[in-house]
C-alpha cells in the first residue's frame, strides 16, 4: 500500500494550472475575491489590533523575507502576516463555506503571505490554493462523520494540512518535501467547537493558516516528520475520527481523482454569521417579507434544523455580537426586527435592544439528525411562525442558502458584497478595480498588484 500522505504531497507538487478544470478556476476566483473583502472589513475588528500588538512580529536580521498586513500594508514576519490577516478574514464569519468548514480563511492569507515572500505570480498562488483545496477535501471525504460530532473544528484542525500543502507549492517543495510539510502540519493541528462565539474561533482558524506557512518553510530548511503522518493507525485522520472509521487505506491516485473544488464549489455567505443558520434565515426572511410579519404580532418561532448544527449555535441568549454569531434566537430576532442580518446588526448595541431580546424566548426547535448527503447540515432547514392572531405560516423546506454552491450570487451581487466590506474608507473607482482584479486573479504579476493601503 502506498503513502497517503506521501501520494497528496506528490499530488500538491506536480499540479499545473493548465490541469486544473476552468470551473475550478472561476470558483476558485471568486472564493480569494471574497474573502479579501471580508478580510478587509474584518481588519477594523478591535480583535485584530489586539493579536497583532501580540503576536505580530516585524521580520528578524536575518530574514529578507515580509508579507504585508492587508489593508495597512505594514510589514511583518511572514508567518504573522498570515496569522493577523487569518483573523480579519474570519473574525465577522463572513467568509466562504465548504469541505465542513470555511477554506479561504485559512488558504488565501497563507497564500497571499508566503506569495509575496516568495515573488509568486497570481497563477501559481491559484494553483497553491487549488492544491490546498483539493488536500482538505480528501481528508473531509475519508471521515464518515461530522468532525463537529467530536468537537473538532474542521477549518483549523485540516486547515492547518491543506495550508502547508499550499505553502509547499508556493516554495518549489517537491512531493516528500510537501508531504512533510503536510506531517509537520498534523501535529500543528488544533481547534475546538467549544470556543464557538468568542474571539478564539477567528483565532484557532488564522492558527491553521500560520501552522501552514510555519509547516511548509520548517520542511524546506531540513525539519523531517512522519511521511505517513495522516494515514497511520496513530495519525491525524485516526485521531480525529469521532468513531474511529476513517477511511486511512483507500489510495489516492491523482490521476484518477474528481475535481472536488467542482463538485462541492464554495458557498459565498450573504449573512455575517455561523452558516449553521443561513437557510433558516432565508427561509424566515421570505416569511416576514411575503406577510408583512411585526415583532409585536409573533406568538412564536419554530426552527427545524440539524442537530449538528444546532450544537454549533451555543448561544441562546447572547449578549454581544460576537455571541450573536452563533445563536439561532439572534438569527430569527434579527430577521424579524431588522428584516436583514447584516454586519450592522452585528453589533453589542443592536443585540441589547429590548426588541431583539423579546424574541428570544419565542424561538423553539426540532432537530433531526439526518444528514444531507456530502454534507455537515440536515437535508433542509423550515421555520414555522405563529402569529398572535392564530395563524401558522409555513415557509417549507429550505434545501440550499442564497449564495451556496447550488444557488451562486450573480457576479453584481458579489461585487456588491465586496464593495460593502471596503466601505467608506475606499473611494469607488479604487473597489472596482480591487475587484476586476481579483476576478482575473491568475493574470496577476503577484500580490502587490493588490495593494490596498492607499485610498
């Protein structure tokens, strides 16, 4: 039997772009376009300044290498930059979703960090990021049950593999070496449900991101692991698995392998909050606009959701926005107040508000925990609203979320997204062109050509 380990650094060495399906191009595209907006919004986060004052370290006397802080573009050691930028990109859970996870969090500030170290051009970063993609998206399809199920946090426990792959390609490794790489990442890897709804969640994901960087350089200066780290009987997919079923004898062989990013495709978020609630907010949204629903008129919220899902949303009296992210009663407060769940109702103040704290207690559930298939969440998500007149209003089933793989936003809906995320601190001419930019992502000389430091 072959490496598994060692067949994905093989893999993640030899990838070409011109082997790569144009599908996955695009997806992969948008996915970096994404979450450089999200990143850029992110970086106001008073969360940001506070992990840079600490952990943020300018590059030593012997090192020639920096990677840029986005959007400041100040300098810091390259491993830093990917750790400070890995927390802007998810602090407001705003970024995409797959493979049980969020993959551009982690993937594009290692990308974007160890790129600009190394001079890469935009369509060998593409290619590092499809490779990373690729790797995580095995490791998910080798375990049977959810990570969640056990108190993993997919993004920072596989991230920190999929990064290390990335970082590897991104530095010339050949197969053994990114395949250590990968093993040295195995035994960075970390991360847990439990911090869902405090500021270690952004944290423990943008640590997968540097685990990478930190991964992948480690193994090109000499650093030697375990070249079936991932496979062995004592290896991160048995370690990991909540049931001990881990698929860890299958061989990978890439010639024969399916084009995950093409298949599973990412989920562009239109809320700034755990994706555990997007189809349950669209279905609650479509409720309160087609009946004209009022706070004060509901009796009661009832959500049909996963059971797997619903362990994600701790939180069913938060109290802050960041608590909020992770509460089901905010979602369906916040659909109804507001009729939008934006970054502006992420807020302590908006949270607070009497209104919004009334709805609360009228939230109940039914769990299932059925499966949909290739998929972390139920089959589909309804919610049911009584009004205090009598009448039960019944959304139906919701099986996939505006902006999901299967439900894309339209290129103006993702530019206008992007251009929520700069804000007013970017003029509109200096959007447009961060975002046709990114859309073209792979004709980039590098990542300077996405400086954003000047208004």
């Amino acid at each position: 039997m072959g490496s598994l380990t060692v067949d994905l650094g093989r893999f993640a060495a030899e990838l070409s772009l011109r082997q790569i399906p144009s599908e996955g191009c695009a997806i992969a595209r948008t996915g970096i376009a994404d979450c450089f907006g999200v990143l850029i919004a992110g970086a106001r986060d008073p969360e940001i300044a506070l992990i840079d004052r600490e952990l943020g370290i300018t590059a030593g006397t012997h090192e020639t290498a920096f990677a840029s802080l986005i959007p400041s573009g100040a300098r810091r050691r390259v491993d830093s930059a990917a750790l400070v930028n890995g927390v802007a990109a998810h602090v407001l859970d705003y970024d995409d979703v797959s493979l049980d996870g969020h993959p551009s969090a982690v993937l594009v500030p290692a990308i974007l960090a160890v790129g600009e170290a190394c001079a890469s051009s935009g369509a060998e970063m593409l290619t590092a990021y499809i490779a990373g993609f690729e790797i995580w998206a095995e490791l998910v399809a080798r375990q049977p049950t959810p990570l969640h199920r056990k108190g993993w946090h997919p993004s920072a426990v596989l991230g920190a593999v999929a990064a290390a792959a990335a970082g590897a390609k991104l530095r010339g490794l050949d197969g053994k070496g990114a395949a250590t790489a990968m093993a040295i990442a195995a035994s960075m890897s970390s991360g847990l449900v439990a911090n869902f709804g405090t500021m270690t969640k952004s944290f423990q994901v943008a640590r997968a991101a540097q685990s990478g960087v930190i991964a992948a350089r480690l193994a090109q200066a000499g650093l030697t692991a375990s070249l079936d780290a991932l496979e062995h009987p004592s290896g991160l997919l048995a370690a990991l698995s909540p049931e001990g079923k881990a698929d860890r004898e299958r061989p990978f062989v890439a010639a024969e392998k399916e084009w995950h990013i093409v298949g599973k495709g990412l989920s562009i978020k239109c809320y700034p909050i755990c994706y555990a609630t997007h189809r349950s907010i669209d279905a609650a949204l479509g409720l309160i606009g087609r009946y004209d629903l009022k706070p004060g008129a509901i009796e009661r919220i009832h959500v049909s959701t996963g059971e797997t899902q619903l362990r994600m949303l701790r939180n069913s009296r938060p109290q802050t926005g960041l608590e909020a992210k992770f509460s089901m009663q905010f979602a369906m407060a916040s659909a109804l107040v507001a009729r939008k769940v934006g970054l502006a109702e992420l807020t302590d103040g908006f949270v607070r508000r009497p209104e919004v704290q009334a709805i609360f207690p009228l939230v109940s559930f039914t769990t299932t925990d059925a499966l949909k298939a290739g998929s972390n969440f139920a089959p589909a998500d309804s919610v049911e609203i009584t009004t205090k007149s009598g009448e039960t209003l019944k959304s139906g089933p919701v099986e996939y979320a505006k902006g999901s793989h299967q439900k894309p936003l339209s290129r103006v809906e993702l530019f206008d997204k992007f251009a929520d995320c700069l804000g007013a601190d970017f003029a509109d001419a200096k959007k447009s062109h961060a975002f046709e930019s990114l859309m073209i992502f792979d004709r980039l000389n590098g990542a300077d050509d996405l400086a954003m430091h000047n208004k």
